[in-house]
C-alpha cells in the first residue's frame, strides 16, 4: 500500500475531481480519481454533471487542497473560468484548479492564462498526473 502523499502542513493531500457540464463520459476522470487515491491523497468524487456552483461549494465543504477538472464536451472555456470565477468570489482562489480532457492548445494557452495550473491531454500518463498534482499542492501550501 502506497503512503499517503502528503500536504506540507501533515494532512494527506485531498483532492476534488469534477466532471462540469452536460459531458456524460466520466471513465477518464474515475481512472484519475483511483490513480490519485492509490497515490495515498484523499478523493472526492463528485459526479456527472456538476455546475460549477456545485463544484466550488462542494471544494468549500471538502476542504480540499486540489480541484481536478475533466471536460470532454468542448465547454470548457465556459465552465472552467467560471469555476476560477467563483472560487475567487468565495475567497478561495487559492485552491488550485487543474484539469483534463479533449482541450484544444490554443485554448489550454488561455485556460493557463485564466489560472488553470496544469491541463492533461489524452496520453498523459497517470504518474504525471500525480507528480502535477503533489507538485502544486506543494506550491500552495
């Protein structure tokens, strides 16, 4: 069994993922939530089809460290900068945002820009998603 990765204040890493939209094909984003739990950080799944209302009130509830966002319906630049949006109004634009799925380069460019700390594309491998992922946390604590 792997160790929990741990947040540089002592607590394992927790980590919200998403699927924002009316995208109904979550099986990439359910192997990133296994992939990161068997890496020891502490999983929230929180479905199909969330708002991103939904999405930030439930990173608020969870205390997470990492929201993870997995897009395959081409909405993304609609709901991903409303999620970075509503994270700031709520006073939690520290929790960091990464996401993944079928982004366009020029359109990853300005997800990037927005905020957005890492984008994954088809082909990453699971163990760059979890160095990225422990990475960031790292730089926000």
């Amino acid at each position: 069994m792997t160790p929990p990765s741990r947040h540089p204040r002592g607590h394992p890493i927790r980590v919200l993922i998403a699927k924002p939209g009316l995208d109904g094909h979550d099986r990439g984003a359910k192997v990133v939530a296994r992939a990161l739990r068997d890496a020891g950080m502490e999983v929230i799944y929180a479905g199909l089809r969330q708002t991103p209302e939904e999405i930030v009130r439930a990173a608020l509830e969870e205390d997470v460290d990492l929201i993870g966002l997995s897009i395959l319906s081409g909405a993304h630049m609609a709901l991903f900068p409303r999620v970075l949006s509503l994270l700031k109004q709520e006073k939690a634009g520290r929790i960091p945002v990464f996401a993944g799925g079928i982004i366009p380069d020029e359109d990853a460019r300005r997800l990037r820009k927005a905020g957005i700390r890492a984008i994954f594309g088809p082909g990453t491998t699971l163990e760059e998603i979890v160095a990225t992922a422990r990475k960031i946390a790292r730089r926000r604590a």
